[in-house]
C-alpha cells in the first residue's frame, strides 16, 4: 500500500484542498484528509483523461494528406490515402506504431485509450496464421506502455448503405458475423485490471441491419462498451435517407436499444430531435474535435446538447494532434467560431469552461471505456496526472483558474507526471520507456516508407 497527498486534488465538485488517498493493487482503497505521514507528489493532482476513439496507426500517416489532390478533397480523398497506407502495416509495425502514440498519450495525461479497431487481416484480406494477430499486437503495445485499453475489435462487413462488398482495399478490415463472434470471445479471456474488450461497430454503412442485431443478441455485447461512427459525414447521412428513410441516428435510435453503454462517435449532423434522443439514452457523444477539423466533418451542436444533458467524451481519433487540451480547447472554440460569442461551454455548476469540459471529459470517458476510472476515488483505479507547478503558465495562478490555464494558455505541455493503475508510467514529462520505444517506431516506418 502508498499513501500520497497533494496540495489540490481535482474531484467532481471542483478543486479539494489537502486531499490524501491511498493504493492498494493499483486501485485507490480509501480517499481520507491528508496526513505529514503521506508523501507530497505535487500541487495541482487530476484524475486521467479517458481517449475514447483511437486508429493508433493512423498517428504514422499523420502530415500526409496535407496535399490537395481533388478540387473539392473531402474525408473521402483523405480515406483513399488511408487505405493505401493501411496496406503496407503488418503486426509488428503495427506494435511499433502503437506503442509510440501510447507513449506520446502518456505523456500528454491520457490514461486509457478506446481502440476501435478495424485493421485485421493481410492486405489480401485473407487471414494471419493467428486470426487475432492484430489484436494482439495492440494488447502488447499497451502492456508495454502501461497506458490502460479499451481494445473495440470492429466489425465491418459492406462497402455502403445498398450492400456492395467491400472493395479491394477494406478487404483486411472484413468478418463474417460468426468469425467476428469468435474474435470477441478470444479477446474477452484475455482481461485484466488495463484491459476492457467492447465492441464497435464500424458505422450503418458497413453493417447491415441483420448483422448489427445478431451482434447485439449474441450475449457478448452484455455490460460491455458498445462504439459506432455515425454521422460524421454528410454524404453519409444522403446515402440513409435515401436508402433508410431515416438519418442514421433517427434509424439507430429506433433499431437498437441504444443506452449508457453506447458512444455514438463524431455524431456531428444532428436534428434537434437527435440531440434529444442520444442524451435521453445515456449515450457518449464521442467527439474528436481535431480530427473532424482536419477532414473538414463539420461542427458538433454542443451548445445544444449540453443543454439536453448529454454526455460526452474526447478522442484524439487519427491523432494528427495527441492532446487533451487541444481537443478540450477546439471543442470551445469551434463553437465560439460559429456562434460569435465566447465561453460556450458552461454548466449550472461552474462558469468555467474549463473545469466544465474537464469534467464532462472525463465522466463521459469513463463510461465510454467501460471501466472504473477518471475519477480519484474508492474502487476506481489508481490513475492521475500531476501538473508541472514550476511551469510559468501555472505561476500564481488560484483554483479557480487553473484550469482554464491548463486548457486555454498554449501549447507547452503541462503535465509532469502520469500514474496508471499505480504505477508511475511519466516521469518529469518523459515516459519511463520513451527511448527505445521510439527507435523500434522509427525502425518500423523505415520498413514501411514508400
């Protein structure tokens, strides 16, 4: 067992003076007022940030798709790049690569990552001698990085809405319903205290209705975290109701029991009466503000769904930025762009848009991942961050700034130390294993440069 203290703790009220806790197999055991008998590890102590939407091998493509290659480039262009990257990763590249963004989201304070994962067989689409091969290579690169894993294995079966097979290119990414099935309960054996398996389903367009509910009614799915992209794109919503009569979050809500265990990521084009019915569910609305930026999705109507009570969460999703604040602070200022007006993101409970989009951050997730964590408290697991109080962004700043500091005053980044399940994983900004797992990162693009 350690004990520990910091000068502030951060907790769903708001900033807790002179806390103190205790960890006992990587879990905090109890929360009690701090004592000179517990060790001080820093000023200002928040809990981990949840990334609930991960494609970790796109961090290795990131800057190259920053050329135009269309008049009118679109995330459609950008998909073909994708694609034509995806086709040269193998398992130990994608290892590499993993673990690499994983060190990178360490250190940037996040402590769990949803990897929604679709990248499973050989180019040709025919399986590696392990069917799980892929999987497993995510599993290890988290094991190694101690960052905590959501692994999503995602199922993707059709090339759109009428049913087309998949082309030449998403072949990798396919699985009957039933070798899906198996996948899943191969992974779920392998569960421990930083690995959850969900589910994802990759989005209506690429699983047909039969499918999604065999999915939903196979007694896998009980308790467990369940993501689907869905409108992200507006051609995808087109295609729905031309194919549906419905938009793909009007169809999915009247079709699947859609409740807390769902993250419906990127819902970007939304009626009211969607906003409405996903904060009714429980459902996360899984956002990723930089990633929709950067292919040009769109703005999500946060003003509006804050306002029905949703929940939300973060990803860092093809992480051309792996940041929470950068996602925090372009959530608010997407908004502050098209409305006019600042500090949009406010709650009854504070006036602060910081504080407020931590919170919902890390509450929404928490549920996103499945697990007990982002949140200092008895039972949840022993994740944190402690802040860099020497920083001279944090110098003289009171509580009730901090973190609209820590959000909103630029790009060093501030965090100095990251606790996961009690083991200390950063260490004055720099992960314990950062050397060596960036020369095997660097080694593995090197095999796959074109």
């Amino acid at each position: 067992m350690s004990s520990y203290r910091s000068d502030y703790t951060w907790q769903p009220h708001g900033w807790e003076a002179e806390a103190g806790w205790r960890i006992e197999d990587g879990r905090f055991v109890a929360i009690a007022e701090a004592t000179a008998d517990e060790h001080r590890i820093g000023r200002w102590v928040l809990p981990g940030m949840p990334n609930l939407h991960s494609h970790a091998f796109q961090r290795a493509m990131a800057g190259l798709a920053e050329r135009q290659t269309h008049p009118e480039d679109s995330f459609w262009t950008w998909r073909e790049t994708m694609y034509a990257f995806a086709g040269r990763i193998g398992p130990d590249e994608l290892q590499a690569i993993a673990a690499q963004l994983y060190v990178e989201m360490l250190e940037a304070g996040y402590t769990q990552v949803c990897e929604f994962h679709y990248l499973h067989h050989q180019p040709n689409g025919r399986p590696y001698a392990d069917p799980a091969a892929m999987s497993l290579a995510l599993i290890e690169a988290a094991r190694e990085t101690g960052i905590g894993l959501t692994l999503l294995p995602t199922l993707y079966q059709t090339g759109g809405f009428d049913g087309r097979e998949l082309s030449e290119r998403q072949r990798r990414f396919g699985h009957t319903t039933d070798a899906y099935l198996e996948l899943l309960q191969r992974l779920r054996k392998l569960e421990d205290a930083t690995l959850r398996v969900g589910i994802a389903l990759h989005s209506l367009r690429a699983v047909p209705p039969d499918a999604l509910q065999a999915v939903l009614n196979s007694g896998l799915v009980e308790n467990a975290p369940i993501h689907i992209h869905i409108a992200e794109q507006l051609g995808e919503v087109q295609d729905c109701l031309a194919l549906r009569n419905a938009r793909p979050v009007e169809w999915l809500l009247a079709n699947a029991a859609v409740d807390a265990r769902w993250t419906l990521v990127h819902a970007t084009h939304l009626t009211a009466e969607e906003i409405q019915g996903i904060a009714a569910s429980g459902a996360v609305a899984g956002l990723c503000p930089t990633t929709e930026a950067n292919l040009g999705d769109g703005l999500f109507p946060l003003a509006e769904f804050l306002a029905a009570e949703g929940v939300l969460g973060i990803g860092s999703d093809s992480h051309i930025s792996v940041s929470p604040v950068e996602e925090l602070r372009w959530l608010e200022y997407g908004q502050r762009l098209k409305s006019c007006h600042r500090n949009i993101a406010v709650s009854e409970s504070s006036s602060s848009v910081g504080e407020t989009l931590w919170g919902d951050a890390l509450f929404g997730g928490a549920r996103a991942a499945g697990v007990a964590v982002a949140a200092i408290e008895a039972g949840a697991r022993a994740d944190l961050i402690v802040l860099d109080d020497k920083a001279p962004q944090l110098a003289e700043r009171a509580a009730t700034h901090l973190l609209d500091t820590f959000v909103f005053s630029g790009n060093r980044n501030l965090v100095r130390d990251v606790m996961v399940a009690g083991r200390w994983r950063v260490r004055d900004g720099r992960h314990v294993d950062a050397a060596g797992i960036a020369a095997r990162y660097a080694a593995a693009l090197q095999r796959i440069a074109v």
